[in-house]
C-alpha cells in the first residue's frame, strides 16, 4: 500500500520539468531538481526527502528567501535558539504538532507569521502539486526530527487535493509569465515606475535603476517596500504595495530583479 501510493505521489514529483526550465533561466537559483529520479530502487521515506531537498535547492524557489540572508528565519540551521526547523516546528503558537505545522506553513503561510518577520511567503500550492508539499513537509521535518509523513497523508492520484485542517480552499495559481517587461506590465509596477522613459511619475524611475541599487536591496525594495523609503519618495511612503512577494512566484520575483539589476 505504501508502495503503491507512494509510486503515484513519485509521477507527481517528476511534473516538474516546467519548473526546471524556468530555474534556468535564473542565474542565482539552484537549478538541480532531476528530470528523473530512480524509481526502481523502490519507494521510502528517505526518498521522499530526497525528493523534497531537490525541491527546497532548486524549483521550489525555497531559498531565495531562505537562504542566507535575513529576509526569512534558517530553516536549515538554528534560528532564535529554537533549532533548525525539524525540531521547533511543534512549537509554534496555534498548538499543532509539526506534520500540520509545516504543511500549514507551506498552504497559508500568513496563518503563524515568525515573529520579527513579514508575510511576504506564498502559498506554495499556487506553484507545487500537493505530492511536491508533502515532499517538502518530509524534508523539513527531517533537519532536526522526526519523519512522519506517510502515504496516507499524501492523496492518491486524481483525488481533491487534501486540505490542511484549517481549511482554505485552492488559491488561484501564478500566471506562467516569465517575460520581465510583461511581468512589470502585468504587475502594474509601469503605472508607479518609468521604464524606457515611459510609465508613471509615482515612484522612482526604473532607468538606470542597476547603478544604484543591487539585487539584493531591488529584492528587499520589492518584498517589504517600506523598510527602507528610497531617498527623494519620503512622502510617497506606504504608496508602493507591499503584497508582491506573494504575488509573484519566486522565479517571477527573480526574474523581475535580474531584470533592473541589469538595467544599467
Ligand atoms: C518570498 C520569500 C519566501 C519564499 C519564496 C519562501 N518563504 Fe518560507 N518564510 C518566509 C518568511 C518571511 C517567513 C517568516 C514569516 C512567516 O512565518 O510567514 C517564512 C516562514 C517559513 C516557515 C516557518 C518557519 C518557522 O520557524 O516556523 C517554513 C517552514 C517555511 N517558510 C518554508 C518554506 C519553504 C519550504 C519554501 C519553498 C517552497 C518557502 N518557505 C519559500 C519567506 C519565504
Ligand atoms: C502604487 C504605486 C506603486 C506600484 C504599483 C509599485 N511601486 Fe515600486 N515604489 C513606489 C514608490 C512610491 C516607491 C518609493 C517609496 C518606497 O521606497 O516605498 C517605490 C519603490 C520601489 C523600488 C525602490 C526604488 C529605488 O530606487 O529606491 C523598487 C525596486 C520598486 N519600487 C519596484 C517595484 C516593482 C518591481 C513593482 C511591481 C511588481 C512596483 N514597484 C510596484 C510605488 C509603486
């Protein structure tokens, strides 16, 4: 049975051929999630959690924001002296115990926000089928703990897609756009900003927007608008919405930021 259900969850995970050719198009991503795993070595826990660690590395986006740097808590490595994920993920506020916890966190993550950070994490169902999730709960919960993910909680083939214990139904998926100018269009970044002397007055020009700022602050400037004002917009503060990071999948969100950081 285990077997079984496991090897459908497995033809979930290898849909991910779409995911993989966007994550190469992005420079600082980590693009290593296999076209194929080896499915004949039979179906177990590890490598449930080997297919989510591909998924946290490269397609799942995971480390643009919980990667080095401050803009999430390590999930990897302690954080706030509560231990690396596997092993604080029980106790956090609301009282569930970790599977739920983490699956949670991943399905509505503004339901517990980590103290001292903002709620700019998507929903990881607008761009991972649910088998991908429970990968990644698997992964999770071994930095640290214990594995208890199994095949019943990962729903066969075909099924509603299950939903967390708090409900909340299917959030509409990201758009598939890659195209930065489309993206910059479509996000309506062009009704605040210029680009090729075109747009609007309200925020600072994206021309030549390179030569002042890196990756890193256009990434900050985008997620959490209002921690740091640019010079000059003091009074435009709290203009600029501060809803993209879950707006935009985190390749879109990578590819809008290489996008001005080359724009010199
Ligand atoms: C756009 C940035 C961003 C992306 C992308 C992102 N996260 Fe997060 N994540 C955060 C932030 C910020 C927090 C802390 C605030 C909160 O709890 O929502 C967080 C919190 C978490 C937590 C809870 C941590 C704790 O200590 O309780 C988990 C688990 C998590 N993220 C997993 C993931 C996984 C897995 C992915 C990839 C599928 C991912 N995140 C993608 C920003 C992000
Ligand atoms: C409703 C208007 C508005 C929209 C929509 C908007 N912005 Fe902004 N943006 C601003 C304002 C005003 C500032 C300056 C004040 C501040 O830093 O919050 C700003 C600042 C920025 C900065 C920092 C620029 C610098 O030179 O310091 C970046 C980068 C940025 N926005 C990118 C974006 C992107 C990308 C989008 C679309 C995904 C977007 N903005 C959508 C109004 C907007």
């Amino acid at each position: 049975m285990w077997r079984t259900n496991l090897k459908v969850a497995f033809v979930g995970l290898l849909v991910i051929g779409f995911y993989t050719s966007i994550a190469h198009i992005i420079p600082q991503l980590r693009s290593e999630v296999p076209i194929e795993l080896d499915l004949s070595a039979g179906f177990t826990a590890d490598a449930l959690v080997s297919a989510g660690q591909e998924l946290f590395e490269g397609a799942g986006g995971c480390t643009a924001c919980h990667g080095l740097g401050t803009r999430a808590p390590s999930l990897l490595a302690d954080y706030a002296g509560e231990g690396s994920i596997g092993n604080r993920c029980g106790l956090r506020p609301g009282g569930l115990d970790c599977k739920a916890y983490l699956y949670q966190s991943l399905t509505e993550p503004e339901a517990v926000v980590v103290a001292g950070f903002s709620p700019i994490m998507p929903d990881a169902r607008r761009q991972l089928s649910v088998e991908q999730i429970w990968a990644l709960v698997a992964f999770l919960q071994s930095q640290g703990g214990e594995v208890t993910v199994t095949a019943d909680d990962i729903p066969a083939q075909g099924s509603a897609p299950a939903t967390p214990a708090t409900g909340g139904g299917q959030p509409p998926t990201f758009s598939q756009e890659s195209d930065p100018r489309q993206l910059l269009n479509d996000n309506a970044c062009l009704g605040c900003h210029v680009l090729d002397g075109t747009g609007g007055p309200i925020g600072p020009s994206f021309d030549g927007i390179g030569q002042r700022l890196d990756a890193a602050a256009i990434r900050k400037a985008i997620l959490e608008p209002n921690a740091d004002v640019s010079s000059g917009y003091e009074q435009m503060a709290g203009v600029m919405p501060a809803t993209f990071g879950t707006q935009l999948s985190a390749q879109q969100l990578e590819i809008i930021v290489m996008f001005l950081v080359e724009n010199q």
